[in-house]
C-alpha cells in the first residue's frame, strides 16, 4: 500500500513545478514499452541515477541499455528538486561518519562527492547542456546563535579533512556577502558546489542517451517482475522487457511491491518548493540579496533557498505527512508566512509556483550502491537523503562501471556499499516520521 495520497503518485496529476515551464516536454521521445522487447541492461527508473547509468554505459562501454521510466525523465525527484548540485547523500554528519568507518574512509566519502560535483560540470559541458548553472559553492547559515561553534567545527574538518576551500563569515560579512536576514548568525562558505536548472539537467541527459541509440520507455512502470532462467522479465501494462541485468533506480518512488528485496527498506518524505515572481532589482536590494549562491540553514529541518536567473527566489523546506492537495496548500501557507519571517522585504510578495516531491531515505540514513544478496545480476543505486544531484549522476557512473566489469563493490567507498536494510516494523515508518519531525522541529526552535 503506498505510504503516501494517490496524488503524490499520479503522473497526471499536475506538479506546477516552476521547472516544467523552463525545458521544452520529451514525452514523444519516450513512447510507452509495447510488445516483447530485449535489451542487455534494463534500467527501472529514469531519474538521475538511471539516466546516468545508461549515458555512462553508452558512451563508455558501447552498452545500450534501456530505462523503463512511470513517468517521464524527470517527472520524479531529479526534476523537481532545487537545483542545489553540492555535497549531499548520507544524513550523518562527519562525525558519525568517522566514527563508524574511520577518518580515512570519510575523507574519501568527502572527496568523491567533489568528483559528483565536477562529473555534473562535466557531463553537462560534454553533451552541451544548457543546465543554468549559478553561484559558486554552498553557503550554511546559522539560523540560531548557538549553532556558530557548529559551524567552527564544520570549517575546521572541511579545511583540513575534506580538504575544500572554505570561509568562515560574520554576521557582517553575511550582510556584505550578498544577504541578510533575522535568521542568520553567521555562516559558513563551502567553495565547492553550484546551483543548476534540474530539469534541463535531466531531460538534457535523457536526450543525450537516445542521441547514443539507448531507449527511454516513457509511461512504463513496472507491474510485474519474473526470472526465467537467467533472463529477467519486466512487465508493464503495454508489454515486457527481457534482460540479462537490471539496474534498480527508482528511490524515493520505489514501490514496496516491485521486489522483495526492497520491501520495507526505503522511506520517502516530502519535500516542497515555493517560488517567487520574478524578484525586480530593487526588490532584491530591499532585502540586501545579491548572491546566486544556493543557500541552506542549520536547522534539523533546514530551509534551502536560491535566487534564480530570471529573478524568481526559490524556497524550499520538508513536506508534509500525507501530500494530499488539501495538506500540500496548508504546508505552502505555512512556507509563504516563514519565507515572509526569515525575508521581511519579501512579505506578501505574490507566489508563482508550489510543488512537492518524494525524497528517499534509507534506515541507516546512508546511500547504497549494490547487489540484490541472491541474485547479482540486479544492482541498485538509491537514498540520497534530498541531496541527489550530484551523488546519483556518481552512483549512476558507479554503477556503470560495475556493470561493464571495471569495478567490484570492494571498489566503492564504505559508506555507498552498505547492506540495505530492512526498517524495523517497516509498517510503522510513516510513524518514525511524523516523530522525527516532531523532535526536531522542538530542537530547532530552542536553537
């Protein structure tokens, strides 16, 4: 039974993400599975971490996979996200980190996510791209006082563990920097990471595979699962794909039915996105704004932001608890009276676009890259935690690699090859949610 409203899962119902007016649509480049059809690697999921699997097959290893997508390329998550292309995955924070797998193994961790960051440069530069590409680095605001030690010692491990270009700024400097506002103490600058267009980041991708002869079956989710032999059959409502492999990339839209090997052992959350009008100049310097850096706060239950390239200020927090119209439009009241709190010259100013999406989490709040135990022709790649830009365009290559025989999972930093475990009483991960919210909201407004 899904864990969310019908509406959270209908790719009819409309998303009213601000993206979708930005990228021309790609439905009649990815017609719907019909018949019997073969290929060598069949990819479930046309987000990011599909669509990177299948370009990095393509272009090399001469491997044409095919992606079965429900909806279309970038109808889920790595469209409707906010563009923040920036060090993400695991919802540990380095301290946990290091004292689970060491402080050789999360410098790694740390290093390779800059090498996600520079291969999103890349791609995009590679294919010719046009993904809108904004600021320079991450800024991390202390919403709260207390929380400027915090960012002390975030400056101290990415300085000289992480080994990124970082500044530590004061409330002035914040001003000075391009910002200002009641909620921000000071904050910490990351030099690595920059903001992007992710919908013509993923169907830009999407049309770069069928350039390269892959296919993208749109329209196409997967009914029924089976295993002949050695030939795996996927079916949807308008045919079956057989094949040899299959790369499962589906995350937070995992449905728990799809195998038994993934039954129970994700959690998606809702995470929405409110979007200005267009901001004018002078609007812009009421509020003392003038960076396109992607912004985030400290908060457990942080609030992300950007300005965009057509002025428009993005602002974007976690979801509710169910998703249904009625829920999201009280959630988007309450985004539009805090966006008015933390930005008091932008109060009342007129909202242009609300959506919400599913981000996926795992139980030990960790990406996974891996083997089904019992079968290893079928890999996945998923739960970037609501910071997948840039770890599912890596896991994706990764992936890639594995598949085309030039990795093993030995290969993989330890904190992507983890076993994926099952939630304990995975029927009540609605419940740990809603709790997890609740505590952390009480946090955040102590401090």
């Amino acid at each position: 039974m899904p864990l969310y409203h019908s509406s959270v899962y209908d790719r009819a119902f409309p998303v009213n993400s601000y993206w979708e007016t930005t990228d021309a649509p790609i439905e009649s480049d990815c017609p719907p599975l019909s018949e019997v059809q073969s290929c060598e690697v069949a990819i479930i999921g046309g987000g990011l971490t599909g669509l990177s699997t299948a370009w990095h097959l393509a272009r090399e290893y001469g491997i044409r996979a095919a992606i079965l997508e429900a909806g279309v390329p970038g109808w889920g998550a790595s469209g409707r996200n906010g563009g923040f292309c920036c060090v993400g995955g695991t919802a540990l924070r380095y301290p946990q980190l290091i004292q689970r797998f060491g402080r050789s193994e999360t410098q790694r961790y740390y290093q390779e996510q800059r090498e996600a960051i520079d291969l999103v440069r890349n791609l995009a530069e590679a294919e010719g791209l046009a993904i809108d590409p904004q600021g320079e680095g991450e800024i991390l605001v202390a919403h709260h006082p207390s929380r400027q030690k915090a960012l002390e010692a975030d400056y101290a491990f990415f300085t000289e563990v992480a080994g990124y270009p970082c500044a530590l700024w004061s409330p002035q400097k914040l001003s000075e920097s391009g910002f200002s506002s009641p909620e921000a103490h000071a904050a910490l600058k990351i030099g690595v990471g920059f903001g992007l267009n992710p919908i013509k980041y993923s169907r830009g991708l999407a049309r770069a595979i069928l350039q390269r002869g892959g296919k993208i079956h749109g329209q196409s989710p997967v009914i029924a699962w089976e295993k002949s032999g050695a030939t795996h059959l996927l079916h949807t409502s308008g045919g079956s794909l057989h094949a040899k492999t299959v790369i499962v990339a589906t995350n937070g839209y995992t449905d728990d039915r799809l195998h038994p090997n993934l039954n129970g052992r994700l959690l998606p959350a809702l995470s929405q996105i409110i979007t200005t009008r267009p901001l004018t100049l002078a609007e812009q310097a009421a509020q003392g704004w003038h960076t396109e850096t992607p912004v985030s706060d400290t908060r457990n239950l942080l609030f992300y932001y950007r300005l965009l390239k057509d002025g428009r200020f993005l602002f974007g927090s976690r979801g509710g608890t169910w998703g249904s119209p009625t829920e999201s439009q009280r959630h988007q009241t309450w985004m539009i009276r805090r966006l008015g709190e933390l930005f008091p010259a932008w109060k009342g100013v007129e909202i242009s676009h609300s959506w919400n999406g599913l981000v996926c989490l795992a139980a030990d709040l960790m990406p996974h890259i891996g083997q089904f135990p019992q079968d290893p022709s079928v890999f996945y790649a998923l739960a970037y935690h609501g910071n997948g830009v840039a770890a599912a365009t890596w896991s994706g290559r990764s992936v890639a690699r594995w598949v085309a025989g030039k990795m093993t999972q030995d290969d993989l930093c330890a904190v992507f090859r983890q076993p994926l475990q099952r939630f304990p009483l995975a029927n009540l991960r609605k419940g740990y949610l809603r709790s997890a919210y609740l505590i952390y909201g009480l946090l955040d407004r102590s401090g």
